[in-house]
C-alpha cells in the first residue's frame, strides 16, 4: 500500500476525463441538448483541471504521492468522482436515488481533497524544516 503515486498516473487520468468531457461536450453541442451540462462542468472541474493541478503538484513536490495517505487520497478521489458523476447523470436525468448517492460520492471526493490539503501541509511543512537544516 506504500507504493508512490507518480504525477504521471494523476496526468494520464486527468487526460483521459478531458478526453470525456470534450466528446460530451462535443455531442451536447451536435444534438443540441444541453441538460448534461452540469455533469460535463465537472468532468472538466474535477477530472481534468483538479487531476492536472494535483499532478503537477506532485511532479513538483513528489513527497505528495509517497506514503499510505497518498494511496489512500488518491484511491478515494478516484473512486468517488466518476460514481459522482454518473449519479450526477442520473439524478439529471430522473433516476429516483441517484442524488443520494451523487451526494455520498461527492463526500468522498469531498474528504480526499481535504487529505490532499493535509499532504500539502505536511509537505510544505518538511520542506521547509528542510530548507532551515541547510541554512545552519
């Protein structure tokens, strides 16, 4: 459960819901029907902005993918978002239910970022412990 969690694995997810949003967004716009919207915001929100900011983060900071906190942000951020965004399509499109778990997936995510705020603390916090040692 120790394994890094590489920038490149968080880039290649990020591209991937890029490529989800754009063909949504792309096929909204052919048929005209624009009800999916909020679910293409968050592809691109979510997915593909938040997935890359966090990748770069980590290419920057590699300690932010490394330890049982980084496996554990990074297997909740990337379960809870897609059940999210499929409840978000189906609480849209009447599915009795859905909002429920649209809710309860979108707490996961919710609690990831906060271990990803915790992991940047620490990191920022190491880093600069880090920087005084070398000054002495």
């Amino acid at each position: 459960m120790n394994r890094p969690i590489g920038s490149h694995l968080w880039l290649q997810i990020a591209v991937a819901y890029f490529v989800l949003a754009a063909g949504l967004g792309l096929a909204m716009g052919a048929s005209g029907n624009f009800i999916l919207m909020p679910v293409h915001v968050q592809l691109d929100l979510l997915g593909w902005i938040a997935m890359s900011l966090i990748g770069l983060a980590t290419a920057r900071f590699p300690q932010l993918g490394r330890g049982t906190l980084a496996v554990i942000q990074f297997w909740l951020y990337n379960l809870g978002l897609p059940i999210f965004l499929f409840a978000l399509a189906a609480s849209i499109n009447g599915h009795v239910g859905a909002e429920s778990i649209a809710t309860g997936a979108s707490a996961v995510v919710a609690v990831s970022l906060g271990l990803l705020a915790c992991q940047v603390g620490i990191c920022l916090r190491q880093s600069r412990a880090t920087a005084i040692d070398r000054q002495r």
